[in-house]
C-alpha cells in the first residue's frame, strides 16, 4: 500500500513464515513423478524408505508412476502423509530425478 505520510510504498504483514513452515502450512500435496526401468521394483521400497521417517505430517503424497507400458496417478493413503521438509525433498530428489518431485500449494 502506498503511504502518504513516508511517500513511498510499505509492506505490512500479520504472520511471517520461513519457507519449512509455509510449506508445512500452506502445501496442498507433495507429487513425485516415478519412473521404473527395466523391471527394476526396488523403486518401492526405495521410495517406502524415504517417505517413512517424514510420516505423520498433514501434506498428502500423490506418485505419477510410469514404465515402459503402464502410467498411473495413485494418491496414497493418509497413514503416508508427510512433513515437506528440505531434508524430504532433497532425498526425493535424490531417488527420483532433479525436476521430479513437486509440492502444489
């Protein structure tokens, strides 16, 4: 807003997030965009090592699965929401691909 008083423009806020609890806050879900190889399954257990310390959070997890013959959106269940945090997102990262997982808000 303009302030006539100063002559210039301010920024007034009534809660500042840092970006760990803006996400936390605001995240609608966490997406990742998985890709199997060469029947290599590992995928899943990988991805249930990952998500498994993080669980107990309110941000729902969704996987854009796709092989060679089959794609598919699957949202897991509530006892997989999670905590979105740096640490979360950097091993996500890790195991799917820079550019791979995504949070919505």
């Amino acid at each position: 807003m303009y302030d006539d008083y100063f002559g210039g423009y301010r920024i007034t806020a009534d809660t500042i997030y840092d970006i760990t609890e803006a996400r936390q806050k605001f995240a609608r879900r966490l997406e990742i965009n998985l890709q199997e190889n060469n029947g290599d399954h590992s995928i899943v257990h990988q991805l249930n090592q990952v998500l498994n310390p993080f669980r107990e959070g309110s941000c729902p997890v969704w996987i854009n699965y796709k092989r060679d013959d089959v794609m598919a959106k699957l949202a897991l269940s509530d006892d997989w929401r999670v905590q979105p945090s740096d640490e979360l997102i950097h091993r996500l990262d890790k195991l799917a691909g820079e550019d791979n997982v995504f949070v919505v808000y």
